[in-house]
C-alpha cells in the first residue's frame, strides 16, 4: 500500500489524471529512508503479427504496486519476506519523464541523502556523487 498525504493509493485511477510517475520515500522500522522515482507504465514496442509490417505499440503498467525501491538492502528484506517493516509514502506526482528526473534530483539534493550523517541509504546521486566521496 502506498500512501499519498494520508490517503491510501492502490490503482492508477487514485492518482491525479495524466500522472507519469512519482517521486517517493520508503521508510524502515529502523528508520533507515530511501528516496527515488518510480514510471507508472511502460511503452513497450512488439514485433508485428505474421503478415503484418508495422510493429505493434503496447502500453503496461509497471510494478509500482509492489516496488519498494532498487537499494539492494531494500531488495534483499522484501524476498526474506518483510514487506510489513516499510512505509511507502508518494511525495510528488508527476506528468513527464523529464520532470520525474528533475523532482527526484532536486528532493536528493535537498534532503541531502549522500550527506553524512543522513537517515537515508541511497548511495548515489545519477551516478556521478557518491556518498564514499564525503568520506574523504
């Protein structure tokens, strides 16, 4: 369950219209965040049906239902099973790809998730800063 200023979310009909995605916080018992951004659905190209030519466009929906977020201590307790130990909160949604990137980049930055002494365990930001970079 995700939960967006108090209100439950459980279906892309929940969500304002023409949302793209979402920025999000993921909080553990322990109190450890993790911060990121998440696509509510997927183009996907298919190869054409036999006799045709053009190939087929495909719309999907992600995995946002049951995402918890891409850090690998994230990924390692939900497959033990501990789904029940994080709140998922939506911070932000968000209409287009590049404004899903800048919303993400700017509440990284401005929570200072890489800083020492943070809650948060992300560990980069875009891959170009790095938490090791603090510790020098």
């Amino acid at each position: 369950m995700w939960l967006y200023k108090g209100k439950e979310i459980n279906t892309i009909e929940d969500m304002p219209e023409g949302s793209f995605g979402f920025i999000y916080e993921v909080t553990h018992n322990t109190g450890k965040k993790y911060l990121g951004k998440k696509v509510l659905q997927f183009n996907r190209t298919l190869p054409p049906l036999k006799g045709k030519k053009r190939k087929r466009k495909v719309v999907k929906e992600s995995d946002w239902k049951t995402y918890y977020g891409s850090h690998t201590d994230i990924k390692q307790l939900i497959k033990e099973g501990k789904e029940l130990e994080f709140t998922r909160e939506i911070l932000k949604f968000v209409k287009s790809k590049k404004l899903l990137t800048y919303y993400e980049n700017k509440a990284l930055f401005t929570k200072g998730v890489i800083e020492p002494g943070s809650v948060y365990i992300n560990d980069n930001i875009e891959g170009r800063y790095f938490k090791k970079d603090f510790k020098l």
